[in-house]
C-alpha cells in the first residue's frame, strides 16, 4: 500500500482554528481516544473548510508548508498513529 501524502491534523488542544499549509487534509479531532472518525477534507478553490464532526476550522495559509500548522504541534505523524 502506498503511503499518503494528504497531511493528517489533530486539534488537542482545542483551538477555533488551525492555520495550515495544505489544502487536502485528513482531520482526526483529538488524538486517540479522543478522535473522531478520520474525515478527508478538501478545500477547493476556498481558502477555509470546517470539519463536520469536531466544527475546526482549517484555514490555508501559503506561508506555511504543507506538514506545518499554526498553532505547532497539530500536524499527526503517520508513524506513530499506524496510519
């Protein structure tokens, strides 16, 4: 199986809104045991989507690279959840 590319982001600690670099992303709420189902969110042509589970708002920002996010630390490395 091939890796993905989609950045996956946890909201822990419990922000309004998480800027990003990416307008493809996987959210996951909190990390486990706190997540929810891991939804795929797509942008489009918008600069801003909301999640439908835990009501984040992820807010592209092109000064940030793809695996950053502002506040740090949201961004879910793939090893460590056995993704």
């Amino acid at each position: 199986m091939a890796a993905s590319t989609v950045p996956h982001f946890a909201n822990d600690l419990g922000v309004e809104k998480i800027y990003i670099g990416a307008k493809e992303l996987q959210c996951m709420g909190a990390r486990a045991p706190f997540d929810h189902p891991h939804v795929y969110l797509d942008m489009g042509a918008d600069s801003q989507i909301l999640c439908p589970y835990c009501s984040t708002l992820y807010v592209y920002d092109p000064r940030l690279d793809a695996g950053e996010s502002e506040p740090t630390g949201c961004l879910v490395a793939a090893e460590a959840e056995g993704v």
